[in-house]
C-alpha cells in the first residue's frame, strides 16, 4: 500500500488532522508533511516532499495542502495513487487576493499577526461556530505559533502558485474533492470545477461547514476519508 501523507494548509500543523490520525489505519504509514514551512514556493515544497518520501503515495491536502498536492501530481503523476483535495482551489492568485495577501503581510511585519486572524476568523469557519470558543483558540493557537514569518512567507508563496488547472485533465489516479457547503474562501465552485476536470473525481459537500473542514466536521471528513481510502485500495 502507498503511504498516505497529509499535506496541512498555511501556518497549520498536525493539530488540524487530529481527528483522521486517531482514525486511520497503521498500514497507511501516514505522515503529516511539514514542507510548506521550509521551502519558499510551491514548486520546491513539492520537490521536497518527494525527495523525503520515496515510493508510491497517497495524498490529502487541506486548502495550500491542496494546492501543494495539485503540484505534486503534476511533477510525478505516476508515483500518486491517490488523491484527496479538501476546501482548495485550482486557479492562480487573483488581483484582489494578491491586494488582501499583500496588506495583510503588512500587518505581520507589525506583528500584528493575532489583529488579522481575529478578523478572519468568520471566513475561515462556518457562523455556526463562532461560539465554539475552544475550536476557534486551537486554530489561533497553531497558526499563531507558526509565527510571523512563516505567514509571510507562504502567503507568498501562495501568490506565486501556478495555475493547476492546465495539467488536472492528466491525473489519473483516484480523487476525492471534499469541501464546506459555506467555505467562503475557497467556495465550493472551485471544488465543483476541480471534480470536473479530473475524470475520476467525487466530489463531497459537506454540510454545516466552512473552510476548516478537519476540524468543524471532523467525523464527517473522517468517515468520507476511510470510506475512499477502502475503496482505493481495492482498486490498488
């Protein structure tokens, strides 16, 4: 069986996969990759990741984990076996994005990094939750403790991502596409186009979510992540 390796989105860690590690089988070898935080652009992550990881894989990327597998795939599509895409987005960085990005990096030189995560906070998780004052402090906690830096350092690199969609019709392998009924950051039509373009693609909205679906949904996210991995491997 491949190694299944979990790609973590920006300044995020191993904390936001809690859930599915408690739950996945010890067969899978599973690896939480910690690329995204050494290397400066998407590119050279991807590199990285295979050069640490060796073989065949299976991989789940979460928002710029998804953006990250997008690349991986496209730089060595015969060593993925699968492939999880969860609340990302295949297009490039747009004008107004880049603007946001830019402005926001401002505030981290400032260190004044904790202002814009408060602030985004809404956008990140579904309106159900802002009372959940535990979930919203351990999203704070992981990203906070990422540092300035590193914020702006993969902000950057999100920036400079290509664009996915021009290789997405050539991967063949299996591909799950996960995303919240309420993402408002990577909505669900950027999941819907990437189901699309892949022709092995399913595609799984899940309700009463936002953008962090490992940890608003985590049952749910787990349940559909075992559910496809079983299926994958009866393909493998």
């Amino acid at each position: 069986m491949p190694q299944l390796i979990l790609l973590p989105g920006l300044a995020s860690n191993t904390v936001m996969w809690r859930h599915q590690l408690a739950a996945l089988p010890s067969h899978l070898n599973t690896a939480v990759t910690d690329v995204h935080g050494r290397f400066q652009s998407v590119q050279a992550m991807a590199q990285a990741l295979l050069d640490e990881h060796p073989g065949d894989l299976i991989l789940c990327g979460a928002s710029m984990g998804g953006f990250l597998a997008m690349e991986v795939v496209r730089q060595a599509p015969k060593r993925i076996k699968g492939l999880a895409l969860l609340g990302t987005n295949a297009r490039p960085e747009t004008d107004d994005m880049r603007q946001l990005r830019e402005g926001a990096i401002r505030f981290f030189e400032q260190d004044r990094a904790l202002e814009v995560l408060r602030f985004n906070l809404p956008m990140a998780f579904h309106p159900s939750r802002a009372d959940d004052l535990a979930l919203l402090q351990t999203y704070l906690d992981f990203v906070m403790d990422a540092g300035a830096q590193q914020l702006i350092q993969q902000n950057r690199a999100l920036m400079a991502r290509p664009d996915a969609r021009l290789h997405l019709g050539q991967v063949a392998c299996p591909t799950l596409v996960m995303v919240g009924d309420a993402d408002q950051l990577t909505p669900p039509d950027c999941s819907r186009e990437i189901a699309a373009l892949i022709a092995q693609a399913e595609l799984v909205v899940v309700a009463q979510c936002g953008h962090m679906l490992t940890m608003e949904q985590p049952a749910v996210v787990t349940q559909a992540l075992l559910g496809w991995l079983n299926r994958l491997q009866n393909q493998l």
